[in-house]
C-alpha cells in the first residue's frame, strides 16, 4: 500500500487498519496493544561532485548561509543521528558524488571522495552520470576497490574500495543485456525490509563521453523501477525507496523546503512510477525541494554537500508499509566541530598533491561568473566565463590547426573565477574533465545547424570573440530528427572574423571532444571532417591566463537578437 492510500477520509483510514490488523481497537487497551511502527530516519544527499572542502563563492552557500565541506557534513550527519535517538538510520545518495570534482579528489581519481563518503556512513548511493566519465571499468574499480590501472596508487596507500553500495537498475551491459551494477538492496530494520531502487538518469549517453558509456545501455526510468519493484515485493518487501540521478527545478521564489511550479523530467517519472513505490530521492539538477508528487514524496538536497535531506518514515510492522514519510533539507552550516577523521584525510591527500595546486597561473581584473545572462526571457545567453574560455581554445588552435571559431559547451564551465590570482587548482576547478580540444571543418550550411541545434537542446554553445549571429525570438525551433529545419539564427547574420558565413565554404572550428562526439544533443557537430585532436581543455585555459593577464570578463556581445539588430 502506498503513502497516498493513507492520507484519505477517516473511513477509508478505518478500512486500512481492518486490512493492516484484523480488527479494529475498540478501547484503549486494544489500541495500546497493536504493534508500534517502526522508525526509520534516511538522510539523504545528492551530487556531491568531490567537494571535500567548502566550496566557495555562489556554490558555497544556500538559503542564506555559508554551506558545506565533507569534515561539517560528517558532523551533521552524526548529529542527525543522535538526533534520531531510537530510530534507524540509514543515509543514501543520488549520484554525482564523484566526477567533475575540484583538483584535491580529481587527481586522485576521486578516491579521497569514496573514502570520506564511507567514513562519514553512507550506505548506498545510486549511480550518476559523472560517474561514468572514466568509463564503465573505472566505476567498478571505484566500488570494488584496487589501484587505478595507469597511475596507480597515487597517495602510496592500497585503495580498498567504497564502504558503500552502489546502485543503478537501468544500466545494461550491452552484450549481455545484465546490469552494471547491483540493480537495489534490501536493508532490514527491526524485521521489516526497505528497499532501495538505484536509477540513472536515461539521457546519460548524451551527457557523458562516448568512451565513458562504450558497451552500456540505458533503459527508461519509470519502466525499470516499476519493473524491480514488483521483484521487490515478490521478496516481501513493501518500503520501497528510488534513488534517482534525474530531477526537476522549482520556481525562483521556492525555498529549499518548497515545491512552488514543479517542472522537469522528475514530474513525469514519478507521475509513472508504481504506487508501490513511496519516496524518491532525486537529484542531477543541483535544486533543493521538497515535493509531493503524486502522493509520492520526493526530495534534493541541492549540491556540493550542502543539503541533508532528513526523512523521516514510519512503517508497518506487520504489513512492511510505509504509514507515513516526511522531510526535511537541513543546511550543512560551518559553524559546527569539524570532524576530525575526515581533516585527517584531507590534509593528507593535500601533502601528497603538493605544491602545485597552490602554482599561481594568472590573474583577474575582476570577478568573471559562469552565470548566463538571459536571451528573451530564458537563460539561453552568453557567459562570461564561457566565452573566455572559447577565446582560450581558439587562441591554442588558430595558428596550430588553423581554427577560425571556437564554441564551449556550458555543462563544461563548473565554477567561478573570483578576482585576483587565479591557482592551478582554481583553473582546474572551472575546467576538470580533462577533455581533448579537436578541430574539425564544418560548412557553413552545418555550422548554422549547429546553431541551430541549440534551440533543440536547450543549451547554448559559448563562442569565440571571432563569432557573431542575430537570434530571432519568433522564429521556428527544429526537432531533434531535423535541427536543421529551425530558423532561430537569422540566415545571413553569423559572420566570422566580421565576414558572413558562406553556406557552401569549409570552416575550421575548435570544439572538446565531448562535443565532437555529439555530446550534449550536438549530434549536428559529428558531421565534422578533418578532425585534428589538440592539448587538453584545461592546458589551454591555463596558457591562455598565463599570458593574458591580467584577464577581464569579455563583453557579451557575440550573440544579438532582432530587437538589438533590426533586419536591414
């Protein structure tokens, strides 16, 4: 029975305990006699994307406060379970904790990440789209432990794997049609089963390296925890728990325990979902919310460690059902003892790192923000961050493979740049995947599909100071079988180097190889020939500081629309 089966008229209450316990009480003693439920307390977090230490600038606070890093976190969580007294707990995770992580846990392989995650108690976690950006091999390395297959064991100690479980029912071995990793858990609390369904999100090979999911297949998310929650039930268990890498956005003016305008993807999985199934731990967003959804709860603790989600469930414990499931996102606050276990291993992978992370590479005049600004009323627009790092990509290019453009996808721009000296670590903080620059000659006629493309996935390409197009807001979006069709750029107006793009020429044009491989939904960009495989993203982005400081955030003037530039 699920938790919407609970919340009806006292008459449908009253049928629910003659089914839950063959009678209902007639007189106190009667009542005082039935079984108490049992408590359960999960606390749950999500993308944690290595941040062992506070993050800073916008990704280190929430709700008005300074959050975050994994020596507070560890604090929280003991205390949530103190707090819990004769609860059980048992603390979760919706993917990401690992990849695109600051220099401290990515040199490592983000192995620190592991450690302290499962020093800090996590039992399971489903599996996200970053943790496949080393590839499939790398992901069981992860959980099962042993030294990385090229660099070893970096910090010179044996690493012995996760404390925790990973989960992910909908990622198939291709060739054999089984999954990756173990689909779900069953944990017992007091005799009753909770079980947990581990989900990645479907789109994963379109956000993720080509090599990173080679030889995996991902199946629809709401078919596959239905399809494993009956298994579940057919093993007497009856709590069940989806922990999902995939979410949605609130509105603006939701707080972190709000559910105000819910859109994205987790409204239609979870409208989808069995009613077997009664709460959801979600997450891929970086949003924090609190929902009811179809009668199901569902919750995110935001990113980078600073969120908790405190759940509170009540079950059964005759029928194994949930009664009742409430939450809570509690801000990780610094202002409480740092645990000392996990100070420990940071200061010991930051010995071992040595002094480069400190190397200063550059300077800024000023602040430059990966913040998008707003192209007719959506976050369609430029970036100050991304456009200087196309400007970086192309300035490693142009003379070398003759690159006359270069684009920068946003999903590849993680952090700020704050004003000052910018480090190593800083640098590699913005730009941590690691991704090769390729340059690849496109006609003119796909280069405006490539635009084009934008308007279908929902993400704008950042470009090099040497592009400028007009953006037409009533023209006509493309569809994913023909981007091509769209007529949002207007025809004539993409120039290069000040000179108008011709449909029929061949232009030389610098992207990662994420994007070349048709990352992000840009399936238009492998149609490109002539690719040449460049330095590393990040080698040229420190070139780039190195010898343009000081650098400043450059003007966002490389895409206009019609009401700037009125047709001639």
């Amino acid at each position: 029975m699920s938790i919407p089966g609970l919340r009806r008229a006292a008459v449908g209450l009253t049928a629910f305990a003659v089914a839950a316990f063959g009678a209902v009480a007639t007189s106190p003693e009667q009542a005082d006699a039935r079984p108490k439920p049992v408590d359960v307390s999960l606390l749950a977090l999500n993308d944690f994307h290595g941040n062992l230490e506070p993050p800073s600038g916008s990704s280190g606070t929430i709700a008005g406060q300074t959050a975050g890093g994994v020596e507070f976190l560890a604090t929280h969580l003991a205390e949530l379970r103190a707090a819990a007294k004769k609860k059980n707990t048992i603390t979760v995770a919706a993917g990401d904790l690992i990849g695109a992580s600051p220099l401290l846990s990515a040199a490592f392989h983000d192995e620190p990440t592991i450690e302290a995650l499962s020093m800090a108690g996590l039992d399971y976690a489903s599996v996200g789209n970053h943790e496949f950006d080393e590839g499939a091999a790398e992901l069981l390395r992860i959980q099962n432990g042993g030294c990385h297959p090229v660099d070893g064991c970096a910090d010179g100690t044996p690493y012995r794997g996760a404390g925790f479980q990973y989960l992910s029912a909908n990622a198939f071995k291709t060739a054999t049609g089984k999954p990756l990793m173990a689909p779900y858990a069953i944990h017992k609390v007091q005799g009753v089963k909770v079980g947990f369904i581990g989900m990645t999100l479907e789109n994963t090979p379109e956000i993720v390296s080509q090599q990173g999911v080679a030889g995996l297949s991902f199946a629809d998310e709401a078919d596959t925890a239905n399809r494993y929650a009956r298994e579940l039930r057919r093993q007497g268990v009856e709590a069940i728990v989806v922990l999902l890498h995939e979410g949605g956005t609130q509105a603006a003016t939701g707080g972190i325990n709000d559910c105000v305008g819910m859109t994205g993807p987790i409204v239609d999985i979870t409208n989808r979902m069995d009613p077997s199934i009664d709460v959801v731990v979600s997450g891929h967003t970086h949003q924090a919310y609190n929902c009811d959804i179809n009668g199901k709860l569902v919750t995110s603790a935001s990113s980078f460690g600073r969120l908790i989600t405190n759940i509170d469930l009540k079950i059964d414990r005759r029928s194994g059902d949930i009664i009742s499931a409430a939450a809570e996102n509690v801000v990780v606050t610094r202002d409480v003892a740092k645990d000392p276990k996990q100070t420990a291993l940071i200061d010991r992978y930051k010995t071992v790192l040595g002094p480069v992370a400190g190397r200063q590479v550059g300077e800024t005049s000023q602040a430059i923000t990966r913040s998008q600004e707003t192209l007719f009323g959506t976050s369609l627009g430029e970036s100050p961050l991304g456009n200087l790092i196309a400007d970086a990509q192309l300035a490693a290019t142009d003379d070398e493979q003759g690159a006359v453009a270069a684009f920068m996808n946003p999903g590849g721009v993680r952090a700020d740049l704050d004003a000052g000296p910018v480090t190593y670590e800083e640098a590699f903080t913005v730009q941590p995947f690691a991704n090769n620059l390729v340059t690849l000659d496109l006609t003119g006629a796909q280069l405006y599909c490539v635009l084009e493309q934008q308007f279908v996935t929902g993400r704008t390409l950042y470009p090099s100071a040497t592009v400028g197009y007009v953006v037409d807001p009533a023209g006509t979006t493309g569809t994913v079988a023909d981007p091509c069709a769209g007529t949002r750029v207007v025809r004539g107006s993409l120039t290069l180097g000040g000179t108008a793009v011709d449909t029929a020429a061949t232009y030389r044009v610098t992207v990662n190889n994420f994007l070349a491989g048709g990352g992000d939904g840009f399936s238009a960009l492998t149609g490109g020939t002539n690719l040449v495989t460049a330095q590393i993203d990040l080698d040229a982005f420190v070139a780039y500081l190195t010898a343009q400081s000081p650098v400043s955030a450059p003007t966002l003037d490389r895409i206009r629309t019609t009401a700037e530039v009125p047709a001639a």
